[in-house]
C-alpha cells in the first residue's frame, strides 16, 4: 500500500478483525462518486458558486463520526481557490481582533445563594448542550435555553474579567476556518496546542487542505506578532510508529485519532476582592468542530472548573467520594519536581491519556509578560502602537511583579516551563463529578489492562456499584442498557453480548471479560436497546439528507439479523411538544451516550448511571479482549483514540454535599413531573423549598431523546445508512 493510500486510513476507523474492506485511494479516478440529496441540483449550484456536498461511496467509516468528508455547508464557495488564498494571506497583519458579543443568560444559582442545605449546587450537572438553531428560536423557553450553550461558552470564553492563558483542542475533524471566524480572539491566548486527526473534506482534498493549511499559517503567524504560541498537531496511528504524527510504538491500522476535548487554562477574580486565581476547565464533548456539527447538530457536553493546587493542602474532613484514590493504591504519574503528588484519579486519567499523545514540549504556559515566553515581539508589537512593556494598558496583561504585589501568588500559575502532562498536575481535581473514560491505540496488558476501554469503563460501574447493592429486587426486572450512538462498527453478536454483560452492574460481578466465554446469557434483547436514527428522521433534519453523512452506518453492518431486534428510534413516533422538550428531534444525532435505567415500570424514572462520550459502539473504540501469543497472557486491543465521562450518583454524593442519596432524573419525556419547571439540581421534583420531603438530591439532566421508552422500530421504519443517499 502506498503512502497516499495509508493518508485516508485516518478517516476509517475499524480494526483489522472487524472484517472491514481496504479504504480505497485517495484518486478521484478510482472512487465512485454520489451527489448528497440537497435543495438544489449539482449544476444550479454551480451556477450560484454554491458548494456540491458529496459522498465518496467506498470511503465510509463505520465507527467514527463523519467518515464522508463535508464543508461547510452554510458556506458559498470561491469562483478559484487563489482568491480565498489571497484573502487569508492578507489577513495576516490585521492587528484589530473582534470577538462576538456575549448573550445574556438568566443568572444561575451560585454556590453562595442555595435556597437550604438540601440543595444542591446548580452547576452540578452531568453535561449541557451545543446551541443549536431550534434552541434560539421563540418556541423554546428561556429556562430551556439555558441547557444549551454556544462554542464560546462551553471553551469558557466571554466571562468578564477572565484572562485565557492557554488552551488545548483536541478532535477528530476540525475545520479550522471555522474555528477562526467563530473565536477571532484565540490569536490571543498566549499558548494554544491543537491535537487533531484529520480535516473536514479529508487529508487527500488537496485544494481543501491548501485552504486549511494556509489558515493554520495565518493563526501562527497571527499569534506570533503578539507574542504567543500555537502547535499543530496531527495524530495518525495508522501512520508509521515513533513517526511525528504517530507517537505510539506500533502502527494501528484503521486506527484515528477520534476524541474532543477542550482544555482551558485561566485566570478569574476571586469574588470578595480576594484577588485572581488560576484555574482549569475540562470540557468533554462530541461534536467535530465545524458549522454544521456544533449549529445544526444534537450535540452535549461536560465542562467543569478545578482550581489550581494551593501550595499547602489544607486537611479536609474524611468523606466518601469513590473516585479518589485511597492511599492504598497510590496516586502514580509523573514524581518530577514540575509535578506534584497525584491527589484523585481524575488528574491521574487526564495526565497519563495526554501522555499517550507524545507531545513532550516544554514551555511556559502563561502570558509572555509573566516571565516564560518572548518578550521581544511582544514589545515590538507595543511599540507600534507608542506604548512599552513598562506602560501598557490596563487591558494587556499584568508583568510578573505587578501579580506579585497584588495577588496571592499561591493562586496563579507560576511562569515555569512544563510538560502539557505537568501542567495538567498543577490542579486540583478533587471535586471532580464524574469519571474519564479514555480510550488509547495500542495492545493493553498487565496492570494497563483496565487503564482504557469497556474494561475501564467496567471498573468504574464496580467500584460505583459494590455487588452487596445488585442482590435481592434490585437486580430484578432491570430493563436493559441504552446505547445511543452516531456510527455503528462491525460487530458480532459474542462481542456486544461480552461488552454489555461486562458494562451492566447486575451482571458484572458474575462476568469475567476475560474469560472467552463468561458472559450474560440473557437474549440479547433483555441486554441492549440501540437508538439509531431511521431514514425518515435523517430525511426530515434540518439537514436533510446532506447531513446523513455525520451518522456513518454501512448496510452490511446495520443488517445483521442479531441486530434488527435492537433498534430504537431517536424521535417518538407522534411528534409533539411533549414528546420534544429540547427540540432537538430535526436536528441530527451525533451526540454519544450510554444509560442504565433504574426501572422498566412504576414511579421511578431515574437512571443508575450515564455515559457521555466520543465512544461509538465498535470494538475499535471500546476494545476487544484476545489472547497474547507470545505470553499467553490476554491483552485488550484497541484502534482509537477516545474519551467519554461516566456519572453515577455516587460520583455525584460530594459536591452534592453529602446529606441524602443523589438520584439522576432525565429531563421532559417523563423524567421530571414538571416540565414547565426546570432546576438542574434540586431537592424536591415537587418544587417545595425546603427539600426536606424527599428521600433524594434529584441532579437533572437534558437528555435529548427519550431513555426510558425508546420506540423500537416497526415495519415501517428503516434503519438509516450512508449507501441510501444515492438513491434519494
């Protein structure tokens, strides 16, 4: 195989057991072209210099997101490429940078002003929602709208008085042209490091990525006349090993690089004139980072902030929070000076996942003027404008001695250079309220074993869920897991009956993932229910049968006889207001989640637990167990890169303060009685204030389709797959 044709393996992402067909070349003579159904024909768009969306028939993925490449679709194309180019070239030294107003929002409750101590914080929620067309429109309440938020808010971006220091974007997709119109400030974050797998219309689009590439060389060279800093780097596993786009010691073919993740590192003010502090906010997400993925699609989010470590930990009282690690176990990681002691394995996952990457830079990650980064061009740039680093105003930021004399300096990030691994350590993460999820290529073996993957996952819903709690009625009845995903891989019916079994707490116990043949024996039907969008829901999005392509399914994948009896819609049946509380039925599924219901009948409507991420349901993304023959040991093999967080109630019972059980209710669909009345956290679904009738903290979550009763296919819904586009 040549190198050209090893280019577009990032794009497929199934491992070599999944019985998948060679990605074909990248040459337009040897691929079979289709148009994407669209509201005008190939040659009327032409004529009004309108892009053609097309589907390349051989090139589907099957597990990851958007395995057909496709622009911008709201975008109007250039008469010749060399316009654009010369539009971008000559953006370069534009030194005025806009950035879009902030909206407003309706003030949520702060961490100061609970209503009583039953309450819980209302920032306590297990992810929002990406603002999309039919969440700014008049027919949903403000109160509702307040699930969703835009690119810029979910990035932290547009809080008064906040400094961005440094940022990491990591994704599958990215389109970076919109990237640079929707955040025009970004060129002035001071260090930016973007981890990427491949671009919209592809690596092997040469006109398309000439575009990207030169955007990418307008933001570096945009940054660097203010003195900052951006990295660009691509990961590729199929590529070859210890190479600069695969830092892993093997090549994965059919492997990608498939998480998204923004990394934010910040300066706020303290409330009460105490001062700033340094902060970070992780922000777990689904959506590739292009217009029609965060703007027209159904896509969630987590986000939390964690404040940096403060030099001298203070003892806090001894509560039960199952995520930390008990010093039994150790905190492990990095034992360089640059690093402090691990205190959580939310900052252990973190670390040791972006040290996969291979990205071992070291550098200062605040402003230049802080003391790690060039001050020269910083100052020549303010000499320009007749200031000097010495007078510069109120808006540039403060000089190292200023900080000091102003701010407790335990709460700012120091200017030394660190590792991105290191400086992930610098922070606290002990309030943490859910659990990482990560998924890294490679062959898992010994003590790595349960490090990533389902066998992670598992893990996690143990420790969450001790086996003295799935005795008696409890496991009784239990309705089966709901698997809500974009992109379905080739699966077989022993794998999914072994990764259900392994992820669903009333088995677990009596499973072993590695025993080849120890797993629920249950019909698969009792075990999983798949929401999976039907040909006339893609047909009726907003995008129509254009974006069908963000929902890769081959038919020789989806029509598997052990599969057919799965299948959920992703809409209900009659469409309705109470039967689309979000609106988010027109609007396609790219969104990632799993959920384990509480009950299959009665009052309860709360779910155990829930999983939110980049994970599709494939073995090249969650892993698959075999044998090592050269030491006869088992190992987990796994092709992708992903990471996903998991929320039970007892990773919720801390921050919710630790005075009742915590109960996770889904939001509208029969999940909170009041539909009109949406709290994120509260300690009555009645609405009284006090809380003290309830037997639970109720952490409601926006879930944009119905988890309790899916409707499951009839005869006349279809299974949607990439191959009908040619034919609508």
């Amino acid at each position: 195989m040549s190198s050209a044709e090893r280019g577009k393996e990032v794009i497929t992402i199934d491992s070599s057991d999944d019985d998948e067909d060679e990605v074909p070349t990248a040459s337009r003579s040897s691929q079979k072209k289709r148009a994407r159904k669209s509201p005008v024909s190939e040659g009327s768009a032409k004529k009004q210099n309108q892009e053609v969306i097309t589907l390349l028939d051989d090139s589907s993925d099957d597990n990851c997101d958007n395995p057909v490449p496709k622009m911008d679709r709201k975008r109007r194309a250039r008469p010749c490429i060399e316009d654009e180019i010369m539009e971008i070239e000559s953006s370069v030294g534009q030194e005025e940078v806009r950035k879009p107003a902030a909206r407003k929002r309706i003030a949520p409750i702060t961490l100061k002003n609970y209503k009583n101590e039953y309450d819980a914080p209302s920032d306590v929620i297990p992810f929002l929602l990406f603002e999309t067309t039919s969440a700014k429109s008049s027919s949903i309440s403000q109160q509702k709208r307040n699930y969703f938020q835009t690119l810029r808010e979910a990035i932290g971006l547009d809080v008064p008085n906040r400094q961005i220091q440094w940022l990491v974007i990591s994704n599958f997709l990215i389109d970076f042209r919109y990237i640079y119109e929707k955040i025009p400030d970004i060129v002035q974050i001071p260090r930016v490091v973007v981890f990427y797998g491949s671009f919209f219309a592809g690596y092997d689009n040469i006109q398309y990525r000439q575009i990207q590439e030169l955007i990418m060389n307008n933001w570096k060279a945009a940054a660097e006349l203010r003195g900052n800093t951006v990295d660009f780097v691509r990961l590729v596993p199929s590529d070859p090993p210890k190479s600069k786009t695969n830092p892993l010691p093997q090549k994965i073919s059919y492997g990608c690089h498939h998480t998204k993740m923004f990394l934010t590192g910040f300066d706020d003010e303290v409330t009460g004139g105490g001062g700033r502090q340094s902060m970070i906010r992780v922000v777990v997400h689904t959506a590739n980072l292009g217009c029609s993925d965060v703007e027209q699609q159904t896509n969630a989010f987590y986000a939390q902030n964690f404040p940096l470590k403060k030099k001298k930990m203070q003892q806090r009282a001894a509560v039960v929070n199952p995520y930390k690690v008990s010093a039994k176990s150790g905190g492990g990681g990095s034992t360089s000076v640059a690093a402090p002691k691990s205190t959580c394995s939310f900052e252990n996952d973190l670390a040791d996942y972006l040290e996969s990457y291979g990205y071992s830079k070291r550098q200062s990650w605040c402003a230049p003027t802080l003391g790690g980064g060039s001050t020269d061009i910083r100052e020549a740039r303010l000499k320009r404008f007749g200031q000097s680093m010495d007078t510069q105003s109120s808006t540039a930021y403060p000089s190292q001695q200023q900080v000091a004399k102003t701010y407790d300096t335990s709460q700012i990030l120091t200017a030394q250079e660190l590792s991105l691994a290191d400086l992930i350590r610098q922070y606290d993460y002990s309030s943490a309220y859910a659990v990482l999820i990560p998924s890294v290529p490679g062959y898992h073996r010994g003590m790595t074993i349960n490090k990533y993957g389902y066998l992670k996952l598992r893990k996690e819903i143990i420790d969450a869920f001790p086996s003295s709690q799935t005795l008696g009625k409890r496991g009784e009845n239990k309705p089966p897991i709901v698997c809500q995903i974009s992109s379905l891989g080739s699966l077989h019916e022993k794998w999914l009956r072994k990764f259900c079994s392994a992820i669903d707490y009333t088995s677990t116990h009596n499973t072993n993932p590695l025993d080849e043949n120890c797993m629920s024996t249950k019909p698969l039907k009792s075990l999983v229910k798949i929401v999976w969008p039907t040909v006339d829901e893609i047909r009726k999005s907003v995008e129509g049968f254009a974006g069908g392509g963000s929902v890769p399914g081959r038919v020789k994948n989806l029509e598997k006889p052990f599969l057919k009896p799965l299948y959920h819609r992703w809409t209900k049946r009659h469409d309705n207001v109470s039967n689309d509380p979000f609106r988010t039925a027109r609007h396609i599924p790219h969104i990632k989640t799993i959920v384990q219901p509480a009950s299959s009948g009665g009052d309860d409507r709360s779910i155990d637990w829930l999983l939110l991420s980049s994970h599709n349901l494939s073995k090249a993304a969650w892993g698959t167990v075999q044998n090592n023959h050269k030491s006869g040991g088992k190992e987990c093999f796994i092709a992708h890169w992903e990471l996903g967080v998991f929320v039970a109630g007892s990773t919720l019972l801390e921050i919710c303060g630790m005075t009742k059980p915590v109960r996770i209710l889904p939001i509208g669909y029969g999940g909170a009685k009041n539909n009109s009345r949406i709290s994120l956290c509260e300690a009555d679904e009645d609405g009284n204030d006090d809380g003290k009738n309830s037997d639970f903290i109720n952490v409601h979550v926006p879930f944009p389709y119905n988890v309790h009763t899916p409707d499951a296919y009839d005869g006349n819904d279809d299974y949607w797959t990439t191959e009908l586009a040619s034919s609508s």
